[in-house]
C-alpha cells in the first residue's frame, strides 16, 4: 500500500466536493468511482401500483419495492419518510470501502490492527479483540454477516486514516456523506459508521433501495452478503491465532433473496433490504420500522409476493 498517495485522495475528496457544489457533469476521476452510467435515481413521489391489491398486514411504518430493470418504484409507503436505519448502515460502509480499496490497489488482504475503540464497542459484533490483525478482506464478511459494529469500527479508522490520520473515522463518515450526495439519496445523512443510536443515521426507504441496488452492482459486495457463513483465522498479538465462525443474521437468504442486510435498534425498530433472487427481474425490498423482528422478514416476503405477481 502506498501511504504516499494520500494527498491524492484528499484532493479527490476537494474535487469532488466542488463538483457536488457546482452541479457539474459526474466522473469516475475520484478515488471512489461512484457514479456508473446507469445510475439509480429515486422521484420525490411516492407510486404504488393498482393493478392488484396491496396486503393490508405490512407493518412497517416506512417500505419501497424497486424494480432497477425498469428504474421504478413499484409500490411504497412513507418511502421518503426520514428514518433510522440502524445496521443497515453498513451497506454504505462496505461498499464505501470496496470503492476505494479496489481504486486505489489496496489489497483485501492487508491487515488491520484492531483497537481498544472497536474492541469495546457496542452491540452486534464480529467479537474481535483488541490486539487482532485481520485482513480487510475478513472484516467485510464480519461487518456484514454478523453485522459487526467492531468491523465497522476497525475498517473506517483504517481507511479514513489513509484520508486524514487525524481524525479518521470523521473522514471516514465524511466520505459517506459525499458518496450519498452523489447518489442523489436526499434523504440520507450519516453520523456514523455502524448504526448505533447515539448519533442517529438518517434515512428513507427509497434511498436504501437506490443505495443497495448501487452496491449490488459490485461483484465482491453481492459475494459477501449472499453468504450465510464465513470461517477465519485470525491472529492476535498477545493471545496468538483463533477460528472464528460468523453467520449471516439474515433470515431470507436462501428463501428467494440473496441479499442485503439487516438493522434493528429501539429507536429504528427492526429494519431490512433484501433483493430477490431473479436474474430476470431482481427486486429490492425495503422495510424500515416492522413491528417485531419476525414481522420485518414476513413484510418482506408479503411485498415480494405481491411483486412477482405484478
């Protein structure tokens, strides 16, 4: 990895800012590449169709069903509706990494020195500790399948630092902000890397759907969030090297979906993207505030449904 390249990133981070700012024609200069031709663009109206009638037993407050072939919204409700997202988060974190690692040449498989900040962090984890050094490419599968808010942590100090040593995870989050302005996802504003609730990630059920349908268009991100279990070895400077096993805390992989992730905290009520399976007409799902954990996989699979019935 070259640490020298790092002024470059800094001023591709000013250009793109200036471009946002002057509402100039998009690139792939930056070290992100993150506008392709086709981009996603959500409306600021909600459309839900009549062709046939809608299940009445959605419970969650906030839903979208996308279809990216068409480039529509096939059904909503409360979809540009400002919400927390919880660890649904993480779908910006990974990709925001994959961007700029497979831009840059940094390898999946440099090592990262896991902190005491990540270590001891809240919530869902991947249980690392602090002393570990695992590979970056590792980290992703903890950050997703678990839902780990220490990968999430370890991987935005780490890549921030090559932007700002001074205050990575800040940069980090900064970088977040600007990959959702590019994505035209207004409803969209982050504070953190991970979802927790005490600096609340905003969100609407449409710019989850434009954002997870952007991700899935990376080959290494659909690997990761299709798997349902990813083994590791990793080595801890103090304690030497251990087997870990992580699990995909989504439930509908497997039933017709091969994908996104899930997010629960009090605040945000259990939330969930996923895309069905279907090489035709792949759908993204969005349900964000379900009544119960079980009911967020039951909405989705009612809405999807609903949709291949269309």
């Amino acid at each position: 990895m070259a640490y020298a390249q790092v002024d470059d990133y800094s001023y591709a981070i000013q250009a793109a800012e200036s471009r946002i700012k002057n509402e100039q024609k998009r690139s792939h200069s930056n070290p992100f590449s993150l506008l392709p031709d086709n981009l996603i663009k959500s409306s600021n109206k909600d459309q839900v169709s009549l062709t046939r009638e809608m299940p009445s037993d959605i419970t969650a407050q906030s839903w979208a069903i996308y279809d990216p072939v068409a480039k529509e919204f096939l059904a909503t409700r409360c979809s540009t509706q400002k919400r927390e997202i919880a660890s649904i988060t993480k779908v910006m974190t990974c990709i925001l990494v994959l961007e700029i690692c497979d831009e840059n040449d940094i390898s999946l498989n440099d090592l990262v020195s896991i902190g005491s900040n990540a270590a001891n962090i809240v919530g869902t984890t991947a249980n690392l500790e602090e002393g570990d050094r695992v590979r970056i490419k590792d980290l992703l599968y903890g950050l997703m399948l678990p839902s780990g808010n220490d990968a999430a942590v370890a991987l935005s100090t780490y890549i921030g630092s090559l932007f700002n040593p001074n205050i990575p995870t800040l940069e980090f989050i900064r970088m977040m902000n600007i990959m959702a302005k590019y994505l035209e996802l207004d409803n969209t504003h982050y504070q953190n890397t991970h979802g927790l609730s005490s600096k609340p990630n905003i969100s609407s059920a449409k710019d989850v759907c434009v954002l997870a349908a952007y991700a899935m268009q990376n080959k290494k991100f659909r690997k990761i969030v299709n798997t349902q279990t990813y083994t590791c070895e990793i080595d801890n400077e103090y304690w030497g090297t251990r087997t870990v096993h992580w699990f995909n805390t989504n439930k509908l992989l497997g039933r017709g979906f091969d994908g996104v992730k899930t997010g629960t905290t009090p605040k945000a009520g259990p939330c969930l993207c996923v895309r069905t399976k279907d090489s035709q007409r792949p759908l993204y799902i969005t349900t964000l505030g379900s009544k119960t954990d079980g009911d967020r996989w039951m909405d989705a699979s009612k809405l999807s449904a609903w949709a291949r019935g269309l």
